[in-house]
C-alpha cells in the first residue's frame, strides 16, 4: 500500500476516534444524548470495517478501477507490470484498440483503427517505411527545414520579438510532415495560410462534440453515421486525396517514382500491385490497397503533426524556465557536434544526433511531464486472468500515461522538471514501463524513430545558434487547457543570440 493512502486512511481512524471521544465526553456532560451516542459508536465500527477491508484490497483497488459503458466493461491500469502483461507478455489477449467512432474510408483504414490481422498486414508493410536506412534519406527534408526555420528565427530574435513557440513549431512541423510524407514543399513558415496548411488544420479539429457524445454513449455512433454526422472533415480528407493522387502522378511523369524513399514510395508500390483497388488482390507481404495507403497518409498527418510540435514547444519553453539545463545541453552540443559559423553548417546530421544523452534526457522529460498522448486503450479479445484481475473478453482497458507520469508514487516531485531522472543510473532502478510516451509493445507509435529524429534536430539546432529565455508573456507553471495537454496562455519566449564565445 502506497504512503498517500496510508495517511488518508490513518487521517479517517483518527477523525472518527475524535467524534467518538467527543460524543462521550458530551453524553458526560449531558450535552449529548445516549441514542445518539449508540448511532455514533455504530458507524464508527462500520468505518473500521471498512477501512480494514480497504487495508487488505487497497494494492488491487488503487491501482485497477473501472466503470461499465451500459453493458461494456472498462478498466484502467496503474499497476506497472500489468501494463507489461497487457502491452507487450500477453498482447495477443489485447491486440486491439477501441473502436470508440465509426470513421469514414479511407482514414477508417488507419492502423490505429485497424483490427487483428488487417491491422498485423497493414503494420508489417508500413514499418519499412521507418528503417533506419530510409530515416537517414529522410533526414534531408529535417535538415532543409531546420535551415528555412533558422531565418525565421534570425528575424525574431534581430526585432526582439516575443515567440509563442507552439504556433511557430506547429508551421515548421507541418513542412517537415509535408516534405518527408508527401514530398511537398508548402512553406508554411512564411505562408501559414497556404491550402495545404488550412486543410490540414481543418482536418487536425474533428467534430469534438460528436466524438465525445459518442465515446460516452457509444449507441449514438451509430446514430450518427445514420445521420451523415461527420468526425472527420469530409473536404480535408478530399483535399489531401486529390494532393497525394497529384503528387504521384507527378513522380511517375518526372521518373522519380520509387527514388524518393519516403511515404509517397509506399503509396506507388501499394498501386503497382494493387492496380485494381480492391480488398480482394495485392494482399501479399508489403503491399496495400489505394484506401490502405491513404489512410495511413492521413495518419501519418494527423500524429507527426500536434505531437511533434507539442514536444518541440514544452521541451524549449522548460529549458528557458531552467536556463541551468539550457546550458548542459549546449555545453554537450559545443563539445560533441562540429565547430560551425555558418548556420548551414549548425544543422546537426544524422549521425550527430544519435549520441546527444542530455539532450535526449531534456526531451524525455518533457515528455514526461507534457506526453504527446494522455492515455492509450486496448481491447480484451480473449478471456485471461492476470495478477488475480480479470479480464473478460470485450472489456476495455485505459493505459492512463499521463496519471502514471504524474504519480508522486512512482516520480519524485512530479512537477518538477529534473532531467536527470533520465540518466542510465536513474532508468535502470526504475520500472521499464514507468514511462511510455509512445505506448508500448507491438503497437506502439510506428513513426516514433522518425519523430525522435526531427526533435533532436530541430531543438539541437536552436539550441546552438540562440539562448531562450522568458519574456514577459511567460507564464509558469502551465496552465492546461481542459481535455487536451496544451498551454491555456500559450507558451511564450524570447531569443538571444549566443556569443561567438559560446559557440
């Protein structure tokens, strides 16, 4: 049993001892009659029980809870090792996750809505797309941007001007997901109204009324689609369509097609054996149908987008509140990446990245503390039994990351920004599971390497040219607007050139 509850429940005993103590002293002195004095005693044995029967159930009850969706079960998990039983020892009892909406094709062809084996075939073609081979070329499209985004930021920090950074990263974000999964240059950074960028937030806001009616009463799906209620912006998903259609017309033109090694690569060897876009041929080992490709070209949109900017935002916006970390990270940068004056030189390659520890320790916990996701979901598919809690077929099981990332139990001062949680020391006599920004196991995030890639990139890039420091629009702690990890006043800094000394 945890230290919180223990007191909570010895802080019970003693209240209750306390109103005993005085209803007898009031019966002394005739302030209190004997009936009451019964009534009194009476509930305070109740209470007792009841907190016995607590002491002995409370390691099941405080961490696995639950509620029933009309005749469906649901139940969430704190516990950490059954989260590794659920995620990754027993996952072929839990390969699904929760069908909370109906969408409409092709992004119903997603793999985070996909099932059984659709979603193994599906996933099994797709993750080519991530090796480490193809992140390398990939890398490029990160790089050119950093530069673009580079000039951006000269201008900002020459006027002296105060920069909210989940606006600017969201236009940089969105010319990375453009150019690395479309092979699209949208300069959004300079032309935030483009159709392109419009679309894609219009896709990026679905109805949030109507998902939440129906994540609540799950029979209003139904009810809805009968309606012609739309999630998904019908338009959006059009436009993106007829973008993805364009631009594999255009490589096959130009002679390009298969040379890119990025998304569209997929989607031109998925037609080239799947010319019928049927669901019937070209289900062989790595390839997909038309739909297939185009859902998860919309998925792919849909997760690099918010959540890399995200991270990329709290993770500055905390290092400028402790200018102490600010200053490990650019020491590690100065010391381990090539001297550079120029600032085409003072993008980080590929390989530069991958030995960045503080750097990754820094962005790690921001994660922590602000994770891309606040819960993750699976579905029992088969009835099993694990550490005495049972799982029946159908229930529906909450992850809860951003409750386990925040529990005092297993993080020291969980809102406090400390780095160092993530050394090789500080990892190693921790709970694996204790951290899962991405989720875990078979159907953790599938563009996770590829998101880890843009963010040591972009952030070791800024780190070297500039210092980020508060500004008088900063507010901290971080207000967060409800229902979603974002910042309710924005997330606010100013830039200072560093010295050439630092450099």
């Amino acid at each position: 049993m945890c230290t919180r509850h223990k007191k909570y429940i010895y802080l019970v005993l003693v209240v209750v001892v306390v109103v005993v103590v005085v209803v007898v002293v009031g019966v002394g002195v005739g302030v209190v009659e004997v009936e009451v004095v019964i009534l009194v005693v009476v509930v305070a044995v109740v209470v007792v029980v009841v907190l016995v029967v607590v002491v002995v159930e409370v390691v099941v009850v405080v961490v696995v809870y639950g509620w029933y969706d009309f005749k469906t079960p649901t139940i969430v998990l704190r516990d950490l090792d059954l989260i590794k039983d659920v995620c990754v020892k027993h996952f072929a009892n839990f390969p699904n996750r929760r069908a909370v909406v109906k969408l409409d094709p092709p992004f119903d062809q997603n793999l985070l809505s996909l099932f059984d084996d659709h979603w193994k075939r599906v996933r099994s073609a797709v993750t080519p797309t991530f090796s480490s081979g193809r992140l390398k070329k990939m890398c490029r499209h990160v790089e050119r941007n950093a530069r673009l985004f580079h000039k951006i930021l000269d201008q900002k920090q020459e006027s002296n001007e105060e920069i909210e950074l989940k606006e600017i990263m969201s236009r940089m974000t969105m010319d990375t997901i453009a150019s690395t999964g479309f092979g699209l240059d949208t300069d959004t950074l300079n032309q935030p109204d483009n159709q392109f960028s419009k679309n894609a937030k219009e896709f990026l806001n679905p109805n949030v009324a109507a998902f939440l009616v129906a994540m609540l009463l799950p029979f209003m799906s139904k009810i809805f689609n009968a309606l012609g209620v739309k999630f998904v912006s019908q338009s959006a998903t059009d436009f993106f369509e007829k973008v993805v259609d364009a631009a594999i017309q255009e490589r096959k033109e130009s002679g390009n097609a298969g040379k890119m090694h990025d998304f569209l690569d997929l989607v031109i060897n998925a037609e080239e054996k799947d010319k019928d876009d049927t669901e019937e041929k070209g289900k062989g080992a790595g390839s997909l149908s038309r739909k297939e490709v185009m859902g998860q070209a919309l998925i792919f949109l849909l997760a690099g987008y918010d959540t890399v900017s995200s991270v990329l935002s709290f993770t500055l916006f905390l290092l400028a509140k402790h200018p102490e970390h600010q200053r490990l990270v650019q020491e590690e940068l100065d010391s381990k990446l090539a001297g550079a004056s120029d600032q085409e030189d003072m993008i980080p390659k590929y390989e530069e990245v991958q030995n960045l520890p503080y750097l990754e320790q820094c962005i790690n916990e921001a994660m922590r503390m602000f994770p891309p996701g606040i819960l993750i979901d699976r579905v029992c598919t088969e009835e099993i039994t694990l550490h005495g809690v049972k799982f029946p077929k159908g229930m529906t099981v909450i992850l809860p990351i951003y409750a386990i990332h925040m529990d005092p139990d297993i993080w020291e001062e969980p809102r406090e920004f400390r780095p160092e949680r993530f050394s090789p020391d500080a990892k190693e006599a921790r709970h694996q599971f204790a951290f899962f920004p991405f989720g875990h196991g078979p159907r953790n995030c599938i563009g996770m390497r590829l998101g880890q890639l843009e963010l040591k990139i972009v952030l070791a890039s800024v780190l070297r040219r500039f210092d980020v420091v508060p500004c008088q629009k900063t507010v901290y702690p971080v207000k967060l607007e409800p229902l979603k990890l974002a910042a309710k006043d924005g997330l606010w800094v100013r830039l200072e050139r560093r010295r050439k000394q630092q450099l």
